[in-house]
C-alpha cells in the first residue's frame, strides 16, 4: 500500500535502533532485601514504521510489547539506543509541544479505566477536542455527534455515564476519544480482546475502515494471529524482549521463518484441524535468560552454537520479501543459507 | 451415545425476576468432552455452577440433572454434595491465580484434598501429590512442592489447578475458560493436557470456551446458548460444519482465522436480562425472524442430527 515502489526507503515515521529498556526491579524472594536487579523488557529491538503501515506487535505476555508502546509514545525513554520520530527522539518531540501528543493516539487496553466514570460520553469526548483546540467551543456538540457516529454510536450515548455502556460500546468510546485529536497515528493496546467475537468484528471492520479512510498508521497489539493478519499488512513476532520475526502478515503466517514464530502458528486454534503438539516448557523468567538464544530452550531446531550466541535480526530474502528473523536456522524455503545481512546494510 | 454420564433437563435458574437460564437440556457420555459456548453473560458460568451445587442460596434452580446413578444433583442436599464435589466431579476455574490460595504452598494445597477426599496417610498425599505434578508436566515436580503460587507462571499455576482437579479421579471435569488468561502457546498446552488427562482416566470433561475453533478440535460435542437459551446442541462435527441455528452460524462467521479477509458482524449486542423477549431470545438481532420469533418460543428439536430451537432455521449448507 504505501511501501516505496523504489527500493530506498525514505524515512520512516518511527524508528528504533538498538533500543533496549532495563527496568530495576527487586530480586524476587528478597522481600525485604533491596538489592535490585536489571530486568531487560527490551533488548536489541530494531523497527521501522512507515507513514500509513499497519504493524501487528504479537507475542506472549511478558515479551515487551507494552514497553515498546510506551517507548514509541515517548512514555518510556530507551535506556540504550534510539527511538525515533521523524528522524528526532521521540522525548525531544514529546517535549516540544501538543503537536506529537496530537498526532500519536492510544487507545489503552483498560477502556473502561481510562475514562472518568464520573463524566459523561459527551464531555469525555468534548475533553481531547478542547484541549487541543480542534474546534470552536460553539461546534463541540455537533464535533461529538460526528465522532460517535464514526464509531458507530447513536448520538444519545454522549448523555449517559461509562458504567451505562456495555464493554465494546466502551471500546468505541475509547477509540472516538482518539480520534478526537485528528490523529495521524493510532496505537492500540489489545483494543479488541476479550470481547464477544460479534462485537470484535465489528470493532474491527471499524478500525480497518478508519485506516483506509484517514490513512492512520496503525499500530496494534493482539496475541490472536487471525485479528493481525486481518488488520495489519506487517507484522513484529516478540519473545522475551526481543523482535524475532517482522515481515508481511500473510507471508510470515503462511511461511514463518523463526521457529517461535511457528510454534505461534501452529497453537493458533483452526477449525476441525487436529490439535497440535504443544511447544515444551514454560517461557524462562527475564530475569533468568537462557545463554545464546532466548528461544533455544524450547526450539525443536536447536543447535549446540544456539547456546553460544544470541542471534540478529537479519534480513532474508532479498529486498522485496521484506522480511528478517532472528535464528541461526531459519525455516526458510531456499535449500541454500539465508541471505545474512545486516537489516541496516 | 451409549453409555449417558450426565443428562440435564430443563434447567432453568432464577436470580431475582431474572430468568438467567431458560429450560437448558443437554446430555454427554462417559468419556466425551463438550463445549458450552456464547457470548459473555448467555450463561455458560452459571451452569457450571449450578451442576457443582455452588448455587444454593443465591438464586432459584428448576429442573433435573442426572449424572450416573444419582437421579439429581439439582436437588441434592448439601451433605451429600460434600461426597461429590471434588470427588467425583470437579472444577478448573477461569482464573489459578485467584483460585490458588497464596497463604500455602503447592504441595499442601494439593496434599490437603488428598487427604481429605481420599483419607489418605502424610507420606502417602505427599508421594500421589508428586505424581500428580510430574503427570501434568511440571518438571522438577519435589521442588515445586514447597512453592508459592505467586513463584510460579500463570502457565505452571493452571497445571497446578488442573493436577488438583484431577486429584480424585473424577468422573466429570468442568473447565471454565481455562486457558483465557494464558498466551496462544501455554493455551494449546493446557488444552491438550485437559484432554490427554481425561482421556486416560476415561473421565468427561465441559470446556467453557469462546473459541468456536477450538471447540471443533477439542470436544465431541457442542452447546450453544444466548442469553440463557440453548440454541443449537449436538455432535460439534455436525453442528459446526453446517450450524443451522441462525445464532451459530452468525457466531462461526464472526470467527477470525488466519488468512480472514472479510467480516460482515451482524449490528447490535447481546440483550440485558430484563428486556428479553418473550419467544426467542435472539429474535431481536436475528437476520431471519419471524413474527411468531418474538411472541412463541421455540422448542428445542431434533432436526438433521442434532437438537435445534428455531422458527426459522438455516437451510443445509
Ligand atoms: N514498570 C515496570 N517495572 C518493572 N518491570 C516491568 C515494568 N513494566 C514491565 N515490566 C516487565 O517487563 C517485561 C515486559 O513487560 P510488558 O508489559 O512490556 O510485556 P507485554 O508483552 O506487554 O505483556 P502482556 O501481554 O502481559 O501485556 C515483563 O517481564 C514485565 O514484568
Ligand atoms: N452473582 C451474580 N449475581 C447476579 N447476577 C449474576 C451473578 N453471576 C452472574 N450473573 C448474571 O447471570 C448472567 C449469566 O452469567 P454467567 O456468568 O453465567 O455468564 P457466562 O456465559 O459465564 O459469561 P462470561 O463469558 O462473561 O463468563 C449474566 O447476566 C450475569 O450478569
Ligand atoms: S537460533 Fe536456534 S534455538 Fe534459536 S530459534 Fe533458531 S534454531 Fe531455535
Ligand atoms: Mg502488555
Ligand atoms: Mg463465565
């Protein structure tokens, strides 16, 4: 959709480089001790968003994918490398002014938390379009009449309280909330999850028609595979911190590379197939990293140098595949050695 | 289905003038595995509850349940479910975090029921309690036993929950949601943990799902119900290869997979409780009612293999 026809990228809306995010956490079973110890939520992580890209951020809990948000949004600053916004930090940006909060809107994964229950729809609406003077006090009213019915409320819902709405009729409040500040860029936090599946469709045939018409750039966190591939046109597979698979949704579910990646693929549930063979073993504590390889301790493809050292993401390929794993034996389909380049060569 | 393990008739529950379940019937055998699945709130909790006997004195149960030779655990005394309940039937809840106790360890969790339930000795609980970890595949299972709940993984706590459920050989297991809280690839662990588990002690299981995928991997049977009501019932070959409730099929093509390019989600949500119509509960969002759909309520029938209640069902697919 929008990825350059020509092969050198102009430059992208966000970018990170080698970001890496320690938290100082306690030592766990030192109740009373505080001695702290580094916990690496990020490590490594390199991404880059074009302007109007969809991206889907999947991996299981833990694997820093709120953190990457809050670095994204200027929330959290990397403590290694960079983090990018039109080629400025982000902080720096965020600093400056309205304009970056403006541009980037979150829809948080606690809808219901994120709203005042003592305001009603309309004022929490009313709230973004003042603050960051989108209109005349005189056409709020008719500005929050629009934003609802964009997301599909019917106008009398700006009179009620959040406790007077069901979940996904809070959803929709949260993500016209967004809107609200004529976003270029819209981050959403597991928007859809747990909600009844007719209500997660409709949500999400919501947002995908807010991506075409508005050119968002979209950046979405799911565990579920089928809410990526039908919302995202790229996708981020993380496990324990680190990016081990980015590339088109549809050509990395079809063929993943990283055998993580896989695994994800095949416990994603599919009607009547027969169930899978679970991957072994529990995902290892942060705090307690395997040597080499995060995934090495549970990977079928494993190898004695996996322990060794920790693989890069590096592209394969070619250009066009736009694609890049972190393994040292990628399940890639040409019987010869991927392509090992650089992802920044 | 030979040998019938559970038969529920009718089963209808009250909380206030809320009609939360409506004359809900279905049966399993010994042995099979059955989804109740449906959107939140259509009551798939309460049933559970009200077969575990968690319901007394919070709302008003109608209706018959029969499980193996006794005629009614609907209307069981509470003495005699002290006899059943974790015995001969138990419960995996939604939530091990919560329904662990994290005052004890793991270990005296689990040799607690043991020896309670099976009156068995100090070393003899310790010993079946190992047993029980290392079956549900939690390496290093002696060390673990003096492990907090809070030291373990959301994972390692739901394999403790399913090992205490397990502890007494039951012949029925209800899972609510077991794995919602988990990541994609623990979550296909757990389930198939349940059903190598239950398979080998040749016991029955009720999953409580969302996932009408999973459901069609996972169970032999299937339950659908809105807002109280059973809509369709039946082998979940049969029932989700070619739903013929209209509910079902809207339900199955809300179902994302991967590679899912278009959705078309009918518009409105589940209704409140105190605004149901008086026939069929779905009649106000249902593509194909009829006018009878919203004064006559329809009966639960056998129609092309399974059971069905609709005025205007789907035709074969
Ligand atoms: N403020 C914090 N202080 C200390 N540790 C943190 C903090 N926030 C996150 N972490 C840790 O960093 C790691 C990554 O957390 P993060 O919330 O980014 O994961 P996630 O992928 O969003 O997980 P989930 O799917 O559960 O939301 C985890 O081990 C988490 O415990
Ligand atoms: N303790 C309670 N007191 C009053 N009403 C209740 C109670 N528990 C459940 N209900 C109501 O009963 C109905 C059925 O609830 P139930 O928990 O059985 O649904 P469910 O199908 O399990 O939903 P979910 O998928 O959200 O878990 C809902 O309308 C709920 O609000
Ligand atoms: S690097 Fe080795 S251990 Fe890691 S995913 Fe690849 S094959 Fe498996
Ligand atoms: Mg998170
Ligand atoms: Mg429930």
């Amino acid at each position: 959709m929008t990825r350059p026809a020509e092969g050198h990228d102009p430059q992208p809306l966000f970018e990170l480089i080698e970001v890496e995010k320690v938290y100082m956490v306690r030592r766990p079973g030192s109740v009373f001790s505080t001695a702290k110890v580094g916990l690496p939520a990020l490590d490594g992580v390199r991404l880059k968003i074009r302007k109007g890209a969809s991206v889907a951020i999947v991996g299981e809990s833990g694997s820093g994918k709120s953190t990457l948000l809050r670095v994204l949004l200027g929330l959290t600053r990397p403590t290694e490398g960079r983090a990018l916004y039109q080629g400025r930090p982000i902080d720096e940006v965020r600093a400056e002014g309205r304009e970056f909060a403006r541009q980037v809107a979150m829809v948080y994964q606690d809808a219901r938390g994120s709203l005042n229950p003592r305001m009603t729809i309309g004022a929490l609406i009313a709230e973004p379009l003042r603050h960051f003077a989108i209109c005349p006090e005189t056409d709020l009213p008719a500005r929050v009449k629009a934003l609802l019915a964009r997301v599909g409320l019917p106008a009398e819902v700006a009179d009620r309280y959040p406790s007077a709405l069901s979940g996904g009729q809070v959803r929709r409040v949260a993500i016209a909330r967004a809107l609200a500040s004529e976003p270029t860029v819209l981050v959403a936090d597991e928007a859809v999850s747990g909600l009844d599946v007719s209500t997660q469709a409709q949500l999400l045939n919501l947002l995908r028609r807010l991506q075409r018409e508005m050119a968002l750039t979209l950046v979405f966190i799911t565990h579920d595979l089928g809410v990526a591939s039908y919302l995202c046109e790229d996708i981020a597979i993380m496990y324990l911190g680190r990016i081990v698979e980015t590339g088109p949704t549809n050509a990395v579910l079809n063929a993943p590379a990283h055998p993580y990646a896989r695994a994800l693929r095949r416990a994603a549930p599919e009607f009547f197939a027969p169930i899978t063979e679970p991957l072994p073993g529990e995902i290892p504590s942060p705090l307690d990293l395997p040597p080499g390889c995060r995934f090495s301790g549970r990977c079928d493809r494993v190898q004695p140098d996996c322990h060794l050292s920790d693989p890069a993401l590096l592209r394969f390929g070619g250009p066009a595949a736009n694609r890049a794993a972190a393994c040292f034996y990628p399940l890639t389909e040409s019987p010869t050695a991927p392509q090992k380049r650089d992802i920044h060569a | 289905m030979t040998d019938v393990l559970l038969s529920v008739e009718g089963l209808t529950v009250h909380r206030g003038a809320r009609r939360i379940l409506d004359d809900v019937s279905f049966s399993l055998g010994r042995g099979e595995t059955l989804a109740l699945v449906g959107e939140s709130g259509a009551g798939k909790s309460t049933i559970a509850a009200a077969l575990m006997g968690l319901l007394a004195g919070q709302a008003r149960v109608e209706g018959t349940a029969a499980f193996d030779e006794a005629p009614d655990l609907l209307s069981l005394p509470e003495k005699a479910w002290n006899r059943l309940r974790g015995r001969r039937l138990a419960m995996i809840f939604q939530d091990a975090g919560a329904a662990l106790n994290p005052c004890y360890t793991v270990g005296s969790q689990l040799t607690t029921v043991l020896r309670r339930q099976l009156s068995l000795g100090r070393a003899e609980a310790r010993a079946r309690a190992i047993a029980l970890l290392e079956s549900v595949g939690l390496n290093d299972a002696a060390a673990r036993m003096s492990a907090y709940p809070h030291q373990l993984s959301g994972g390692m706590q739901q394999r403790v929950m399913v090992a205490i459920a397990l502890a007494c050989d039951p012949d029925l297991l209800f899972a609510d949601e077991p794995t919602s809280a988990l990541d994609v690839t623990i979550q296909a662990q757990i389930v198939r943990l349940i059903l190598d588990q239950t398979k080998q002690k040749g016991a029955s299981c009720i999953f409580v799902l969302h996932d009408l995928a999973l459901a069609s991997q996972s169970c032999d049977r299937i339950v659908v119900l809105y807002a109280g009501q059973v809509m369709e019932a039946g082998p979940s070959e049969t029932v989700l290869r070619d739903p013929r409730h209209p509910y079902t099929r809207l339900l199955k093509s809300c179902v994302i997979e991967i590679g899912t390019s278009e959705l078309d989600p009918p518009p409105g949500s589940v209704p409140g409780y105190d605004d149901l119509p008086a026939g069929c509960r779905f009649a106000s969002r249902c593509p194909r009612a009829l006018p009878r759909c919203r004064t006559d309520k329809p009966r639960l029938e056998e129609v092309a293999g399974r059971s069905l209640a609709c005025w205007n069902p789907e035709e074969a697919a």
